[in-house]
C-alpha cells in the first residue's frame, strides 16, 4: 500500500493507494495514523477510493484508528468508500460507526 | 472396451503452503483460475476470494502462529454446482464458539474477531472441524448456481 499526506483546511488528509490487507498495508495505516496523532494532529480523513482489497485484518486496523484518534479527542472519517469496501463495512455494521463522505468539499465542512 | 470419459471438472487443487501471508495470494489466484470456466457474476467471485483469505490468513496467524515451518492444506474443487474449499493447519486448534459475535455493542470497536463472521456470510456454509492429521480444518461451501452473472 502507499500512503500519501496532504494537509487541506486543518485536517490531514490520508490518500491511500493498494491493498489494506494482513501483512500488507494493516500495520503501515496503523503506524500512519500513530504519527499524525502524536503530532498532534486531530483531524483526520482517510481517502479510500484507490484501495482495491481489504479484508477483515485491515478493517480491524481502520477501527483500531478510529478508536485512537477519538481517545485523543480527534476525529477520524473516511471518503470515496469503494462499494466493496462498503458492503465489507456494513454487514459487520461498522458503516454506522465511520462518517462517510462522498465528497472532499463536504467531508472537509464537517471538520469545521 | 470402453474408454473413461474425462470429468468436466477441473481439479481438485491441492497446495500446501508455508505460513507466510504472502502465500494468500497464490491461493486466491488459483481459486481464482478454478472458477474461471463458470459463469459466476465479478461479486460472487470477489467475496468466495475473501472468504478464502480470510480462511488462509486464520490458518496462517490463528492455527500455526506465523511458524513457516509449518504448513497451511488448501484443497479446492468444485462438484456439479458446489464449490468446496478445506483449509486446514497444523496449529493447536481452537474452539470456534468462544469466537465473540462481531455485531455485539460490545465488541464492535475491537480490532480483531471478523474473520469468521466474513467466511460466514460470504459462503453458504463453514464447518469446524479437527482432522486426523492434526490441526484445525475448516471446510467453506457455496452453491455456484446461485452467483451466476
């Protein structure tokens, strides 16, 4: 997987590309988010759309994120889910847990 | 004398795999090549890949701990209209109901324990088993005419 970080507006915005899947991409997202939120970095938005695979190990890693930029009183969303990824969400019910953009513009208000 | 008609059926496969996770992969990419000749919608393939995966990588990280010295079976085949997959490992074993239920408020935020779940709603049917080779088994099932595209 490649990571990529652009800072728009005050919030971090994580570009992901490739597979988040064990042993490849789980662990790099997790030290990602780890540094940006030991920076001190609090607003967070991860850009799904170039992500082809994910499975069960890699959406246990976005939770684990998700968990550690709230605990430090951050916020953690996600934009341009890919409709695989999307279902993955949803039948575990996670897709209520993640707000959910369709649009950088609007996900980057919401942080406002 | 009559000559044995050949099966239309290719297979079955069989791989025996060390517990690295890259070898997931290879094992998706056959299963992949098993089912090319059917008529089965993209989505029905993507998610019995997955459930496969999730399978693999249970055996790799669960069953044998990331020992490679230890082996990961795959066999895969398909009959009439049912695809069979049984993954099995050479770990300890585990008993599959203390696995918590993903959708439960309480566990919803851990990290781990949808493994499972996923081969679950992916595949008609996952069976637990401990073979007399040794290890954990685990046999995951799909009715193929029901994904067709």
């Amino acid at each position: 997987m490649k990571t990529s970080v652009r800072e728009v507006r005050g919030v971090e915005i994580l570009d992901l590309k490739g597979k988040i899947t064990i042993g490849s991409g789980d662990v790099q997202l997790r030290e990602t988010i780890n540094k940006l939120v030991e920076s001190g970095k609090k607003n967070i938005l991860i850009n799904m759309q170039d992500v082809t695979t994910i499975d069960s190990s890699g959406i246990g890693e976005l939770v684990g994120c998700y968990t550690s930029v709230t605990n430090k009183g951050g916020k953690l969303k996600l934009l341009h889910l890919p409709p695989k990824i999307s279902d993955v969400l949803t039948v575990t019910q996670l897709i209520t847990v993640f707000d959910v953009y369709e649009s950088e513009p609007e996900a980057l208000a919401s942080y406002a | 004398m009559t000559s044995a008609k050949p099966s239309a059926e290719p297979g079955p496969v069989r791989l025996s795999l060390s517990s690295r996770f890259e070898n997931i992969e290879m094992a998706q990419h056959l299963c992949g090549k098993l089912l090319e000749e059917r008529e089965l919608s993209e989505e029905t393939k993507h998610w019995i890949l997955m459930a496969l995966r999730e399978g693999v990588a249970n055996a790799i990280k669960h069953g044998n701990a990331q020992n490679v010295s230890k082996r990961v079976h795959v066999e895969m085949r398909v009959e009439g209209e049912t695809l069979e997959i049984r993954i099995r490992d050479e770990g300890a074993g585990f008993d599959p109901s203390r696995v918590g239920d993903p959708l439960a408020p309480e566990n919803r935020l851990k990290t781990s324990g949808r493994g499972i779940f996923y081969m679950r709603t992916f595949m008609d049917e996952v069976r637990f088993g401990r073979p007399k080779e040794g290890g954990m088994e685990i046999v995951l099932t799909k009715n193929l005419q029901t994904g067709k595209s």
